[in-house]
C-alpha cells in the first residue's frame, strides 16, 4: 500500500523543497531589484511548483481513502470467508453425521463404516487399503459387503445415494 504513496510523497517533498526555493529567489530578486520578466518567470515556475504542491496532496488523500477503502473490503471478505468456512465445516460434520447414521441402520462393522467414507471419498480399492494397511482382497471383500447390505450394487450407486439430495433436481436448474 505505501508503494502507492511513496511516488506522492516524493513528489510532495520536491514541490515543497522547489516552492520554498523558488519563493525565496523571488522575494531576494524582487528585494533586490530584479528585472521583471525574470521576476515573472519565476513566480511562473512558483505557481507550478505550487500546484505540484497542491496536486501531491491531493493525491495523497486520494491514495490514503483508497487504501482505507480496501482494508475494510479486506476486512469484510475475510469476515465473510471466515462465516461461509464454519457454515460450510458444521453442514460437512451433519453430512459426515447422517451417512454414519445411515451406516448405522444398514448394520455396517466399523471397518466397513470407514472402508464406505474412504469409497464415497473417491479412494480407489488400493488405496484405502494402503491407508487401513489391509490386503485389497480384503478391502474388495468389504465393499461388496456394504454393497449387499446396503442393497446398492456399486461405488456409483452409494455416493449417489447420499449425494442425490445433496444437488439440486433438474427442475431447479
């Protein structure tokens, strides 16, 4: 953010320093008995100088409005993610909570409960059973059990089952 300052104040600085300089040359000149046209080019290049002056600061309050204007959107996206993250966590654990409810009512072991997650996850055979450090015969041997208990016939069948409600109906779309 002071990147976007800083050229201002340089700026800021210069003009100021330029001002100063110029409006005492002018005022020892004009003291002093200077020719007029010299007179009027440098009140000339003072009235630049002081509109760079003027320019600068303008620029700096611009710059110092915009940069407040942007932390609060800072701040008000960051309190929204924040928001949406713990709705999103607490919707994600009844999720996790109705399909362990669901597990439960087709009498799934623990193993198979995990092994059902670990498939509606979208982990193949081989790597659930890399996780669970079990031989996937055995963990093909789970599936089909969760299959037949739940009387769905395949992977495809139980992540749909939960997620069907999940997505809008093609009336909705």
């Amino acid at each position: 953010m002071d990147d976007n300052v800083k050229p201002y104040k340089i700026l800021l600085a210069f003009s100021s320093c330029l001002a100063v300089l110029i409006g005492t040359d002018l005022v020892m000149d004009a003291r002093s008995g200077g020719s007029i046209p010299h007179l009027i080019v440098e009140g000339l290049l003072l009235a630049v100088s002081g509109g760079f002056f003027i320019f600068s600061i303008g620029q700096l309050k611009q710059a110092k409005i915009e940069i407040v204007s942007l932390q609060n959107n800072l701040n008000e996206v960051a309190r929204e993610k924040e928001k949406w993250k713990q709705e999103s966590q607490q919707l994600l654990q009844g999720l996790a909570r109705k399909i362990e409810e669901q597990f439960a009512d087709w009498k799934l072991t623990p193993a198979e409960t995990e092994v059902g997650f670990l498939l509606i996850k979208g982990f193949s055979l081989k790597e659930i059973s890399d996780l669970r450090n079990t031989q996937v015969k055995t963990t093909q041997q789970q599936a089909q059990s969760i299959y037949h208990k739940s009387g769905l016939a395949n992977r495809s069948e139980l992540s749909a089952f939960f997620l069907e409600d999940l997505l809008p109906s093609r009336e909705d779309i």
